[in-house]
C-alpha cells in the first residue's frame, strides 16, 4: 500500500486566501492588523522563524511590531517588552519565539501576555476557552491540523483519533479540539503517552494518529492498522536536522499520511496569522 499524501501547503493557501479581504475590509475601516513579535537572544533557528513571519506578515498587509532582546536579557525584560506590547494599540497578537534563553522562564512570561493577543493561544485563559468551547485563539498547530484533515476530505466526525503525546503546544488541545461538536471534529479521542506500556495496543485500533510525542521514529508500521490516516505533528532537530515522529516506512501501512516536510508546518503557519487576523476583528466589532 502506498499512502496518500496529506501536503499542508494548500491548506495553507486556502486559509492566507480568506484573510486577504478580511485584512483589507479591516485596512478599510482604519484597522491594520498587526502582529508583534518578541525574540530574546541571538539563536538563528528563531531568528529565521520571527524573520519568516514578519515577512509574511507585511506581504498580507498587515503590520510586523518587532523587540528584538539580547542573550543576557533578564525576566525582567521580557516582563517589559510583553507589557510594552500589551499597551501598544497597533498590536493585535504577538508572540514571544521559543525557546528562549535558559534564564528566561517562558511560562512566567506567558502569564504577563493579554490573553487576547495571545497568538499562539497557549495563555492558560485560552486553554481554558478551549476546553469550555468558548471563542478564542486555538493553539495553532491542533487548528491546523483539524483545518487540514478537513481540506484533504479525511472524515472525522465518529471516528476515532489516537494522539500519541500529551504536550500543552499539541496533544492535549488537539484532543480537547477534535473533541468538539463540529462537522469537521466531534470524534472518540483517546490521549496515549511514552508512559503508557502498550500505547501501541491504541494506536493499532484507531482510524487517524497523530504522533506528537517528539521522540524521533516512535511511530512505525507495526504499531497501524492498514489504511489508517497519519498525521506527523511531533519533530526534534539534532543540530539543523528534522527528526520526525513518525518513520518513513509508515507510509507502506497508511492509507493517507503527511509528508515529512511540508505538512503540519504550513498550516501552523496559517493558523498563526489566522488568529491575529480574527483578534483584530473582535477589537474593531466586526466579528
């Protein structure tokens, strides 16, 4: 069996092709968009990150607020730099890149951030929006795999998902998410973890699995059923080499699975700006 593949590209570009009248309906109303970024220190993996979303932020038209922090910045800073965002009415979302420095305690940092301009959606107040089905920005990456499981046309209403991995960034927002009453959600989501001795016993009886453990090659063929639908969400980079979760010979089982590269990524991505785009709506009324 070869698997389908599931790209995240043209999800990507169906959801930048939404946002384009509604950043310019916003534009029109006196109401640039604006996403701000914070970056602490000189690591270039991040730097190429911010750089990426600044770009493509000012290509869809909206504004790119950006405080770059040295290496030595202290809590303090990153406290300041959040609260200097927070105040600043250009800003409609930010984020602050991570990882960040060791001195730095990122949870700490999260807490300072207007749960309202949380890009990422990972403020405690949004994962509790989360979990009661309130509106609110959704963890980027969990949105962009529901938007892109839908995209390729991969049922999930009544199905059952197996997400592999626990983490607040993917496993347990993704499960609250697909959880939910919606067309393109409402599935039995079962959550299973390195911890689990026989995580595989769940993982072999699921419709989809997303691996997002962020143990490189944890997922393999033995552990699916043929035809299964796989999703790779968890990496790990040794240096600048992607190390996925999920190994390459999954493909000869899956009946649909995503690239390697150029899967989940994209549509992180998307959702990202997604986001930014709808918190601007809500404080201009529109939304």
């Amino acid at each position: 069996m070869t698997a389908r593949l599931l790209p995240g590209a043209p999800v990507a570009e169906a959801v930048f092709a939404d946002l384009i009248p509604r950043i310019a309906a916003l534009v029109r109303k006196g109401r640039q968009p604006g996403l701000g970024t914070i970056l602490v220190g000189g690591d270039s993996a991040s730097g190429g990150y911010v750089n990426m979303k600044m770009a493509k932020a000012v290509e869809l038209g909206m504004t790119s607020p950006h405080l770059h922090l040295p290496d030595d910045a202290t809590q303090q800073d990153v406290v300041a730099a959040i609260r200097q965002m927070n105040e600043d009415p250009a800003v409609d979302a930010m984020l602050i890149q991570h990882p960040t420095p060791r001195q730095i305690d990122f949870e700490a940092a999260l807490l300072e951030m207007d749960p309202d301009k949380d890009v990422d959606g990972l403020h405690p107040v949004n994962m509790g929006r989360l979990a009661l089905g309130m509106p609110g920005p959704v963890p980027c990456t969990p949105a962009g795999i529901e938007a892109l499981l839908a995209h390729h046309g991969i049922a999930v209403a009544g199905r059952e998902v197996c997400v592999l991995g626990r983490g607040t960034t993917l496993g347990r927002p993704l499960a609250l998410l697909l959880a939910q009453k919606r067309p393109t959600a409402n599935a039995a989501v079962t959550v299973v973890h390195t911890g689990v001795p026989d995580w595989d016993r769940y993982t072999r009886r699921a419709d989809i699995v997303v691996a997002a453990a962020g143990v490189p090659g944890i997922l393999r063929p033995e552990h699916l059923s043929p035809g299964v639908t796989v999703v790779g969400g968890g990496v790990r980079y040794e240096g600048k080499r992607l190390l996925p979760d999920v190994d390459e010979s999954c493909a000869d089982v899956a009946g649909a699975i995503t690239p390697r590269i150029g899967g989940v990524g994209p549509t992180t991505v998307a959702m990202l700006f997604k986001n930014c785009v709808e918190a601007a709506e809500r404080r201009a009324g529109v939304a």
